[in-house]
C-alpha cells in the first residue's frame, strides 16, 4: 500500500500448474512477472481500467500453467508481463 510490489513468477523452484493471485493496487502499483508460455487470466474491477495484461494469448491446449489473478485499483495499475527467467 505504500509502495510498488513486483510478484516475480518467472523462476520457482516448483509450482503447481494452477495459482491464483489477489492484487490490489491502492496508490501504487503491482507487477506481476510471468514466464513465456503461462496462461494468464485477469480478472477483477478497475478504477479507470487500470488492470494491464501484457502477456501474448496462449491456447488453452499449449500452455504450462494457468495464473488466475484478480486485480482491484484505486490510484494504482495492476500490470501483467511475459518475462524470461533469470539464471
């Protein structure tokens, strides 16, 4: 609530094939970072349409996991991107 957060899901160390994620955004930001080949469902109510999905359109049947993410804003952006894993 008083500053930025960054969800990194780029590199666990295992994670189950379905994950669901409450953000909200109340003044600032959250970024939620994925890896190429995850599903994202983005769902919840913005305040100005303030929720972002950066993340290219997977086939139901060609991806690896499913993050379902529920955004709320007020002041604030929940943000969505494809990301490849660090080393």
């Amino acid at each position: 609530m008083l500053g930025d957060v960054t969800i990194d899901l780029t590199n666990p160390r295992s994670m189950p094939p379905n994950i669901g994620v409450q953000a909200y955004a109340i003044g600032r930001d959250v970024e939620v970072l994925v890896r190429p080949g995850t599903r994202v469902e983005l769902s919840g109510r913005a305040n100005s349409d303030h929720l972002n999905n950066e993340v290219a359109d997977i086939a139901v049947t060609d991806h690896d996991h499913v993050i379902k993410i529920t955004g709320h804003t007020f002041l604030g952006d929940v943000t969505v991107r494809s990301v490849e894993a660090k080393s």
